[in-house]
C-alpha cells in the first residue's frame, strides 16, 4: 500500500512541496522573500532581513540600548507580521497576533515612526497599512471593488483605535545631555554635541 501525501502549492511559482515547512523555507528566500522584516530603528537607511531571528540577532548587535526595553515576544515569528515588507504573504504563512495586542500596538508605532524618518522605504505606509488591515478585515479603497471587501457599514471595534492603558509598561525614557555650544578644544563638549546632533 502507498502512503498518501499532502501536495502543497506555492502561490507565487509554481514549484510543488511535500510539507509545509519546505514551502516555509521556500518563500523565505529569494525571490520571494515573503518573510522579510524592516528594523524599525535603523533610520539612515532600510535595513531589512530574512527572518525574525536574523532581525533579534541585528538589535542584539547595533541597537542594545533598545533590545533592554523589548519583551520577548517582540521577536516572535507572529509579531514579524507588523515588520513585514509583504504582510498579505506573511499572514499566509504565519498567524499573526490580535491587532489589539500591547505588542502588536508598539510594533505599529515603531514602524510608523521609523516611516517618518526615513528616506526611501520599500514600502510606504498606505502599502504596509493595507496589509495590517487584512488581520481585522478591513480593505483599502483600492480593493473595495474586489469580492473579498467587507460591507462598509459594519461597525468597527473601538478597541482598534483606543489601547489599553492598563496593560502598557512604562518604558526608561534615554536622557541625552545637551551642550548649548560647540567648542572643538573642549573635548567633552565636543562629545555631548556630537552625540545629541547625530543620534
């Protein structure tokens, strides 16, 4: 007697995989790369990677500082969702968590204020809210003519646009100094300067 196998189909090409974590890997790597993440505090340039791992492994490295502030459900696979370059592909791939959720909610914020300082991001923020907008099942005007829109006149829970305070965990706020001149012969003043200009 034969075993049976499940076939799974990539969406995207059409190669064929016997189990889902082969298709997993498959769209991880180029070209499709449905899995990539943005650092959201990497603002002079996008800095993008694979994976959420490779993401831990970057804050770890250029953003220390930051890593002590972050739970670490930060880095989880579900939370990649609000990092993502693709999230319509990666919310195929791997369930997101709730909207509402603390995490999701600072992951948005993130993202969004890292939208406002850099220069040329892959994708804009009417791109990557569309995307975010599939968890809840909202659709953007552009894919209101398409047969999976929702009726415009379903209410929406107010939980999307109020968080819960009471769950928030107050984060160290990071005091610079600041020096009211520069003077290239005092070497701390220099320093001070430097650091609150160009950080």
């Amino acid at each position: 007697m034969i075993a049976s196998t499940s076939i799974t189909m990539c969406w995207i090409c059409p190669e064929t995989f016997s189990n889902n974590r082969d298709l997993k890997n498959h769209l991880m790597a180029s070209p499709h790369s449905c899995m990539r993440v943005i650092c959201p505090w990497c603002t002079r340039e996008e800095s993008t990677y694979r994976r959420m791992t490779e993401l831990k492994n970057h804050v770890e490295r250029r953003h220390a500082v930051i890593l002590k502030t972050l739970q670490p459900e930060f880095f989880s696979e579900s939370n990649g969702f609000w990092l993502s370059l693709q999230p319509e592909n990666y919310k195929r791939i791997v369930s997101p968590n709730a909207w509402e959720s603390t995490m999701a909610i600072r992951t948005r914020a993130a993202v969004l204020s890292w939208l406002e300082g850099i220069k040329r991001p892959t994708k804009g923020q009417k791109e990557l809210e569309s995307g975010w907008d599939a968890v809840i099942g909202k659709t953007s005007k552009s894919s209101q003519n398409s047969s999976i829109a929702i009726r415009s006149d379903t209410p929406m829970s107010e939980s999307r646009f109020v968080p819960d305070y009471d769950e928030e965990i107050e984060e160290p706020q990071l005091k610079r100094p600041r020096c009211e001149s520069y003077s290239p012969t005092d070497r701390k003043s220099w320093w001070i300067w430097k650091c609150s200009h160009f950080t």
